[in-house]
C-alpha cells in the first residue's frame, strides 16, 4: 500500500510485479528442496550465454521466471542470463516493464545443498505499442524502478526496494505467503567481514591485493581483522553483508579485464538494494548505477556493502592510502 502511494501513476502495478516475483520464488523455493528427489540435479551438458554450465535447475528456475510473466501483461520482455536474446512475451506490446534477472545465482551450490537465489530488477519502458528491442536496454541502473532478491536457504527471503527503502519478507511455508520479517533494513556503515573469491588474488592487481592485505592486519581501532565469508553465490554473500556490513567484491582481473559479473541482471540490482540500504556500490572508480548497459549480457567488476569498507577499497584502489 505504501508503494502504491508513493507511485501514484503506476496504479499498483509494482505491487502486481512484486507479486508475480513471489508467485515465482515460491515454485522454485518448493523444487529446489526437493530437486534430489525429483531428479533436478547436475548439469544439462549446454552452456548459458556468458559460459556458464548450465545445471538443470537453471533452466527449470528461467522457464518459471518467464512463465510467472508470460500471460500478465506487466512485463513487455525480459533478459535473463540463461538466454542469448530478449525473451519477448506474447500480448504484451502495450505492457510498460522491462525484466532483468539471474534465475538461479550461485547454481554450482544447488548439488551440495548450499544457499542459492534469484536477482531481479524492473525498467519501465519509454515507449509501448511496438515489440520490446535490446536497444531499450542500454540503461542506466538508477533508472530500475524496482529490484531485489530472493535467497534460498534455511528459510526462503525475499528481499526489495521500490526506491524508498528496503524491506524483508520470510516466506511462512504454513501459509504459503511471504510475510514482512525485516522492515526497513539499514546496511551498517562499516562491517567486520569481507567475502571475495581469493582463488582469482594472483590476477588482482596489486592495489586490490594490497586491501586485502589491509582487512587481515590486526588492529583494534579500525575492527581488523575481518573474516572471510565466500559461499560461492552473490545473494547470500550479499544478504548476510547487508544485514551485518562488510563488503563484497568480484574485481576485474587478468582474465576478465571487464569483471566476472553481469551487469543487467546482477551488479545493477544488487545496486539498487544496497544504495537504498545506506550502503554503496560501484565498479572501483565509478558509482555502479550510474554504468549504463551497452548490451545484454555486459559485465563490470563490482564492490559493494557498507559505505565506509566500499569507500575504503576505492581509495586503495586509486593508490591512496587507508587513512
């Protein structure tokens, strides 16, 4: 209702996507406790568009993604990392959102029983009447009207903004609803753990190895040491950051001068959440919503979490100084 009244000229239809977000992670909270039992397991033997091996639960959470929108007349089309092109969804030129999203982040944990989710986020379109085409996509994340995740864990969370803060919902598997369980989250300012794939380090440049170095040196004062918290999968490294501060970070490297992460679906979302929770995003040199897509699957080196530990990185990054 809130929502509602902040966004009078959208008439409730951001409550209508949210829903159908919902109706979505509720499918695919219930499949992928049971994915062992049913067979929905391992790989597929294919590839997605950025080089990923595809798992079968990739493909079954992109096929409910995309269904829990094909008939609603919300959302025009949508990108997703599981498909070369824009899915374009039937009778709906005159639908007025665009939908970016990671299906199923973190799928090489989905065989170990590990924490995965689904990344979101909604572009309102500037024109409709005619079919959806990816130039409509070369955006700014600033511009998302809504985004969030949903992580699958001990319990299902999903999580959003609309751009007047952030709030959390627990999904009651009683009742089948998702009820509100963290209302107005505020990421701390400055956190005491850091998550980061230290396999790619010998890559990193030096600045990157240097902050590093700087987390694990013992000090008091500044609250190092911090920890290491990797689980393999950006929603539930992010969620636990956002609840507890730190910060995340997938930098540009040897093999991936551009990043590791997609743009579209995952950094620009993701954004949109931290920022809206006090905390701060960016490539390293420049404030990630403010990095406009040039095509779909389009990476960039992300950090992100609090404020002061983003800050901190990027002034190493710079080859400033921590102080």
């Amino acid at each position: 209702l809130q929502e509602g009244q902040r966004h009078p000229d959208m008439a409730g239809e951001l409550s209508a996507l949210l829903v159908q977000i919902g109706f979505a992670a509720k499918i695919l909270s219930w499949e992928i406790g049971r994915a062992a039992l049913v067979g929905k397991l391992g790989l597929v033997g294919e590839q997605n568009p950025t080089g990923d091996a595809q798992k079968k639960l990739d493909v079954f959470a992109n096929e409910t993604v995309i269904d829990a929108f094909a008939q609603t007349e919300l959302v025009a089309g949508l990108v997703s990392e599981e498909l070369d092109d824009v899915k374009l969804l039937a009778c709906s030129n005159e639908a007025k959102y665009i939908l970016c999203t990671d299906p199923l982040d973190g799928s090489s944990n989905t065989d170990i029983n590990g924490a995965v989710g689904t990344i979101f986020g909604f572009y309102r379109r500037r024109t409709t009447g005619q079919c959806l085409v990816a130039e409509e996509l070369r955006r700014k994340g600033a511009e998302q009207v809504a985004a969030g995740y949903v992580m699958y864990g001990t319990s299902t969370v999903l999580v959003y903004t609309c751009g007047h803060g952030v709030h959390g919902f627990t999904l009651d598997r009683d009742l089948g609803e998702f009820l509100l369980s963290h209302e107005q989250i505020r990421c701390p300012v400055r956190g005491h753990t850091y998550s980061a794939n230290l396999g790619r380090s010998p890559d990193w440049h030096p600045h990157i190895r240097r902050f590093i170095e700087y987390l694990t040196i013992p000090d008091p004062a500044t609250h190092r040491p911090y920890s290491l918290r990797y689980t393999g999968a950006l929603v539930a490294d992010l969620h636990r950051i956002l609840l507890e501060g730190g910060l995340y970070l997938y930098p540009a490297d040897a093999q991936h001068s551009d990043g590791k992460l997609r743009l579209l679906y995952e950094c620009a979302p993701l954004a949109l959440v931290v920022e809206q929770a006090g905390g701060r995003a960016s490539t390293g040199t420049q404030r990630m919503l403010d990095l406009q897509a040039t095509s779909l699957h389009q990476r960039a080196p992300l950090v992100i979490g609090s404020a002061e530990d983003v800050a901190l990185y990027e002034r190493l990054l710079t080859g400033g100084s921590p102080s």
